[in-house]
C-alpha cells in the first residue's frame, strides 16, 4: 500500500495576531486537518493566543515574508511530504487539502501548485471571516481541474518538499519585508524541476485583511527593484517583468491622478520614479526599501491576483 503523504500547513505572519488566531481556530477544526501546523513571527506578540497552544508550533524568527517562509521550509524538513504555505488571512475551504493531497499523489511531476480564490477582499475593502464561510459554502463542491500556470499566487501556494530539499530551494532574502513577487521567483525556480500548476475546486477565500501593511513609498519602489533584480535572477523574463512594471506604474498615476483615497498610490508612485532613478544610476536595489522611513500611516494593500497576473 502506497503512503498517504504527510501535509503540513505554514503560515509567516506579522503584526496581525487576531486575524492569525481566527485562521489558526478555523484551521484546527477542519475535519481534515493538516498533520502539523507551523507558524513563524518576528515577535512573540504577533502570535497572542498561540504560545500555549500544543496543535501550533510556533517559531519567533527574523522580519520579513522570505525569513519567515525560510524557517518554516526549516522547520518542516523532513517529516512532511507536501507543504502548504497560506497567508494569515486566507481561508480555504473544507477539502483543499484533500484536494491537493490527491493532485500530488496522483500527477508526481508536480511541484508547486496553487488553489482558486473564490474572492480576493484585496480588490475592495476586504473581507470579513463570516463573509468568507458563506462564500465558501454558497460555492460548494467544484469540479477539479489541474492546468498549468506561471507561478503559484502567495496566499496559497503548496510544495513539493522533495524538490526543495534536493535542489536545496530557499525563498530569496533579498526580498525583504513583504517579499513583492516572492511567490513568482520561488515558483520559476522550483518550476525548473517540475510542474507548476493551479487546482480549479481547491478552492479559498483570501480575506484582504488591510492592517499592519507598508507604506505606498516602499511597495512602490519594490514594484520596479524586484522585478528588475528576477530579470537578473533569471525566475523573470524581461518581456514579462517590463508589462508588470508598466501596469503599476500606469495603476498608481491613475490614482494618483484621481485622487484614489482607497491605495496609497502617491505614494507608490513616488517609490516607482525613485526606483527608476536608481535604475538609471546603477544602484537599484530591493533591499533599498529598508532604508525609508515610514512616512505615511496609510495602509499598504497586498499583491493581489489582479496586480501579479500569471
């Protein structure tokens, strides 16, 4: 008899600690739970309510999406077969883990797949968790289908943890903070050995919970630095990296143009004219976002299917 292969669940989080406790809750409930459950924080109290909890494991680790996912990846090794890394806010529904599970076992040249968002709250004002059940239930039992895609969405991506342990993978840390394009890097390189796919009726909702993001300055400038350092990489091509960098750049004038109260994007458009000046000179960095003060309160909203188009 085949092994059923072991899943676990991962979750990097920061400055967000009931949204991450609700999704915690949700998750450990779930008929179908994962083996094992592995969150990293850069600060105990980013994980209020966890640190007693014998179903979590909970890892205190260095700021940033790429550290955090790093130390999962760690701490996972080498007792889970699949790992599935979901935002603090992302809620899937009752069976994506079956659903993946399954896909895995039976298609073995897969490597990294991603589930299909029944609602993005990035797109709007967000999403609350009531609201995200009852998606989910009026969706019901979907039709699975497995095509291949550019590279998995970051609220839900799952991996194949033989292919990073072989080729010795890691999430670049030169991506630092919120990681902008950290799931398109990650996914082009584990890609190389494998297929990347998306699972139609491994279904989530993504809530697009708006505390506890960046400034529009450093989103902005990361919008040009980190597409221009994956051309570099190799895990972008340049045709794909130059229309991303058009549209943003083109999203935040408009915006800006208009007056978009919902976005930072004076802001964002003022990183962009800055990246692009380094760009000019040579010193274009996405590292160079650590160096900007937090000039704005405005809230920073995260990458969304829309804005990272496949």
């Amino acid at each position: 008899m085949t092994r059923q292969s072991s899943i676990s669940v991962g979750i990097a989080s920061a400055g967000r600690p009931a949204t991450l406790l609700a999704t915690i809750d949700y998750l450990a409930g779930l008929r179908n739970r994962p083996e094992r459950i592995i969150v990293c924080v850069p600060d105990i109290n980013d994980a209020a309510g966890l640190d007693n909890r014998l179903d979590v494991e909970l890892i205190v680790g260095s700021r940033g999406l790429t550290c955090q996912r790093n130390r999962i990846l760690r701490a996972a090794v080498p007792d889970t077969d699949i790992l599935i890394f979901l935002d603090d806010d992302f809620i899937p529904a009752p069976n994506f883990i079956s659903r993946m599970q399954a896909v895995f076992a039976r298609e073995p040249d897969v490597t990294i797949a991603t589930g299909e968002v029944l609602a993005d709250g990035i797109l709007g004002g967000g999403l609350t968790m009531s609201a995200a059940l009852e998606i989910i239930e009026t969706a019901g039992e979907r039709a699975e289908l497995v095509t291949d895609v550019y590279n998995a969405y970051g609220c839900n991506m799952v991996v194949r943890l033989s292919a990073v342990i072989e080729h010795g993978l890691t999430f670049d840390e030169q991506l630092p903070l919120y990681g902008w394009l950290e799931d398109v890097d990650f996914s082009r390189s584990i890609a190389r050995y494998g297929r990347s796919v998306r699972v139609a009726g491994a279904c989530g909702v993504h809530l697009g919970v708006k505390s506890a993001r960046q400034p529009g300055l450093r989103l902005g400038y990361s919008q040009i630095a980190n597409p221009a350092h994956l051309i570099r990489k190799g895990t972008m091509s340049k045709a794909r990296a130059i229309a991303q960098i058009g549209r943003n750049i083109l999203a935040n004038a408009r915006g800006a143009l208009l007056g978009d109260r919902s976005i930072d994007r004076r802001g964002r458009l003022g990183g962009n004219v800055l990246a692009l000046a380094d760009l000019l000179i040579g010193r274009a960095s996405p590292s160079r976002i650590l160096e900007f003060g937090i000039s704005s309160n405005r809230e920073m909203s995260s990458p969304s299917i829309a804005t990272k188009r496949r």
